[in-house]
C-alpha cells in the first residue's frame, strides 16, 4: 500500500474531509499537525511548491493537492490505483 502523508490542522473541515475518505477506504496515513509544530508547516509550503492551505497530500512523495483534488481522484476512478488498492 502506499505511503500517504497529510499536512493538516485539527480545526480544518476539508482535513477531516480528506482523512474521513482514507479512513472508508482502509488507508493508513500520516497526519501532519503544522498548527503544533511551525517548521511542518515550512516544510509543507516547500514539498508543496508554495502550497500553503491546508490539507496538503502526498502519496508515495507525489504531491497531489488538497481535498478538492484528492476528491477529484477519487471520482476520476484513480486514487485507488495511486493508493495501491484494488477497485471495490
């Protein structure tokens, strides 16, 4: 399976948004405080190439974008494939 990581804040709405669709697909992940820790959220605008909202999403390094995006895999039939998991 594949390595997922997320820049979030427990506050934001489009994170739990994101997380809630790895959590229904069985996906373990990496979820990234950048409001407890102010160097994770340099690092986040630097892997993501100026990317400062958050949630920003990785998988397997690939940056992929927010939850918008991740949704938008999701209904173009290919997050699964990014994840490594088999279609349902």
């Amino acid at each position: 399976m594949a390595k997922v990581e997320l820049y979030t804040t427990q506050w934001c709405g489009y994170c739990a948004r994101a997380r809630a669709l790895l959590n229904k697909k069985g996906v373990a992940f990496t979820d990234i405080d950048v409001d407890s820790d102010s160097s994770k959220r340099d690092e986040m605008v630097a892997r993501s190439h100026g990317g400062s909202t958050v949630p920003q999403i990785f998988i397997d390094g690939e940056h992929i974008g927010g939850s918008d995006d991740l949704f938008a895999l999701e209904q173009a039939g290919e997050l699964n494939r990014k994840l490594g998991i088999a279609a349902p």
